[in-house]
C-alpha cells in the first residue's frame, strides 16, 4: 500500500503505523503525532490511505500534544514519590504550566525530587498505551485511587466509554493524543512560584532547550483574585458547580463587608432639579415662569456646542447602581436571608447582585480617652483638652 507522508511516496505494509512510515522515510526524530484530513491521530495508529503530515513540536498541534505528554509525566512522578498529594494544572503561564499541590508542603527539594523523577521517567521511554473504558470502569479506578474530582468530572461527561491512556503502572484521563512514549518529552523545567510551581515546555524557537520562565506579577494577581473568589463559593473543581446547582446565603457570614448592585426605582420623567440637584432661580419680580429651568446651556459663539455630559431633564432611575461596603448584620441559612445595613437599590421584591466589597476595609482604632499611660499629660492632669471626654 502507497501513502504519502509529509509529500513522498512511501511503500508500507498493510499492519504497519505511520511510525514505521517516518521510520522509513528517515523522519521519525521529533515526531509527536500525525495529521490525517485534519484530524490528529497517534503515531501508533495504522497508516492508510491518503496523505499524512507528521506534527512536531514547531506545529502548534504538536505542542498541544507534547503538553499532554509531560502532564502525564509530571503526575506520573508525584503518584511514585508522594502519592498523598493531590496535584492541579491550573492555568497556563507565558510558554509554561502553573501547577498548585495539596496535601504536601511544596519546597525545593521537594520539587527537585519531582523533577529528578520526571527525568527517570522520560529516560526509560516508557510508553503510552490507549485503554478504552467504560464509565462505570473509570469511576472505579479512580475512586479507588481517591481523586473525587476525577469521578465528579465523568458523572457529568455525556459518554459511556472515554479514552484513557496507561503508562508506568498509572491511568489518566485525557483529551486528545498522546505520544508514542515518556522519551518523546525530555525537554523541560520546573520553577518554584508562590504556592505552587511552573513547568516550562521546550522553546518554540529551539525545542532543544526549555522556554526562561520571565514573570507575569499581573497576570498571576488575575490568577489570584479567581482562586480567590472559587474559594469563596467553595468551588474547587468544574465538576463542584453544575447547571441547578444553588449557591447558599452561608456563603457570607455576619461582619463581611459586601457591595450590593441592583437597578434602582423609576422615577420616570424629571426635571434638571430633581434629577440632577441643579439650583432653582429665585421667584421674586422678573424670574418669570422659568424657575426650575436647567438655565444656559454653554456659549453661542465659541464652542457653539454643548459639551457631552452636561446635566438636563430627562429619564431619571431604572439603571443599574452599585451601593460599595455594606455591612453583613445577620445570614439566616435557614430561611436564605441576608440582612445589610444600609441602602440597598431598587424596589422592594427587586434582584440584586450581592458581592464581597471591592474596598480595602481598614479598622478603625477604639475611641480616645484618657490615657492610662502615666508618661502622657492626659494620664497626670484630667483637666487637660486631651483628657476631657
């Protein structure tokens, strides 16, 4: 049987893989995957007919798969070291992977332990070999090995068989292709960050060397707010808030400081002194019928205008309004009621949007009094200002 694998002709076998065919071809060093009618198959797939490209880590696709690879790797290595730690990709980091972990305190050596291990890994090629299993199947494994996340994920997933992928004794769920083996992802490097650490992947420019991590204080605060607030609604994983799911008043409790968003009453048409507290002119001889008029608008000649923003009659409320840093007094869980002190908008009955404050909430210090340190001059002579209550 005739192919064509990366434009030439290859002779192949009918069992053979595109493996064997770029192994033919002289072509198989860096090759991660093969794209077939745009569609990304495994190296390990039977070649037919057609042509073939073969995906290396210069090809986007072929980065995609590389990462998937060294995920595997990466869990691979903790499951062998620490198999108590629980370990999350969290979000993509310039040219690496943000990773967080539980249930270890992450250090130095630690992580260069991980990283030691990733290295035995991918020197002894092991390779990755596709399991089809069922979901009652995959629920069990995982189960079994205590990655709840895992068996939340799949409950949901609308599928009764999924792709999982076994390499050195372990079983993950993954999207996508896989490489032919742990030898195909030599190139990397772990960074401890924060709370967590960065693998970095190869240089796209020259994958024979791993990307310099090069800091990103802002986007890492952007990571920071959201795990903030996933903390807040007790959101770990994307299995932990479905579609029905409720979100409970005890989410907040009493002494929070919340800012509160609704659209405000209706007022329908008003004039320029009720909308905006413009000034009314006085009614006394000459003001004529004009008194709660909005007045001059601007000069004729010069700008011959009126600039945007200034103040008239017209729809006042129904829009939205954000009253900032009210006080929690009370959370019933019971009932799902929140009592705030202060103004909150719209009418009664209205929908409103209840947030933490965006404020920073400084506290206040306790009330002057007298001093009741005897070097100050409050503390010896009472009748002083300063000692006067």
């Amino acid at each position: 049987m005739r192919i064509r694998l990366n434009d030439i002709p290859v002779e192949i076998a009918e069992n053979e893989s595109y493996f064997d065919a770029a192994v033919r071809l002289n072509q198989a060093e860096g090759a991660l995957a093969v794209m077939v009618k745009g569609e990304t198959l495994s190296l390990n797939a039977p070649a037919s007919h057609g042509d073939a490209v073969l995906l290396t880590y210069r090809d986007e696709e072929g980065r995609r798969v590389y990462e998937r690879s060294l995920r595997f790797v990466m869990l691979l290595a903790f499951e062998t070291l620490y198999p108590q730690a629980r370990v999350r990709c969290e979000n993509s980091l310039g040219n690496g992977v943000y990773v967080t972990v539980r249930g270890l305190k992450l250090t130095a050596d630690v992580l260069s332990a991980v990283e030691a291990k990733m290295r035995e890994i991918t020197q002894a090629n092991l390779p990755f070999t596709l399991v089809p299993t069922s979901r009652s199947a995959a629920i069990r494994y995982f189960a079994g090995r205590g990655d709840d996340d895992k068996v939340k994920l799949l409950k949901y997933r609308p599928y009764e068989h999924f792709r999982m992928y076994e390499c050195g004794g372990m079983m993950e769920y993954f999207y996508g292709e896989m490489a032919r083996g742990t030898g195909d992802v030599r190139v990397f490097s772990l960074t401890l960050l924060d709370s967590g650490f960065v693998f970095m992947l190869p240089d796209p420019a020259n994958p024979a060397v791993p990307s310099p991590y090069k800091p990103m204080p802002k986007l890492l605060s952007t990571y920071r707010e959201s795990a903030r607030w996933l903390e807040i609604l007790a959101v770990e994983n994307a299995a932990d808030l479905n579609v029905g799911d409720e979100v409970k008043v005890d989410t907040f409790a009493e002494g929070d400081h919340v800012d509160v968003t609704g659209i405000s009453k209706g007022k329908g048409y008003a004039g320029v002194v009720k909308r905006h507290g413009a000034h009314r002119l006085k009614e006394s001889h000459g003001t004529g019928p004009v008194h709660r008029h909005a007045g001059s608008m601007g000069s004729g000649t010069d700008p011959s205008r009126i600039f945007k923003g200034k103040i008239g009659a017209g729809h006042m409320g129904a829009e939205q309004v954000t009253v900032m840093n009210l006080d929690v007094v009370k959370v019933d869980s019971e009932l799902g009621i929140i009592a705030v002190r202060g103004a909150v908008p719209g009418p009664k009955g209205g929908l409103v949007f209840v947030r933490n404050t965006a404020k920073t909430i400084i506290e206040k210090k306790g009330a002057a009094g007298i001093s009741a340190n005897p070097q100050k001059a409050s503390g010896r002579n009472p009748q002083k200002a300063s000692a006067r209550k």
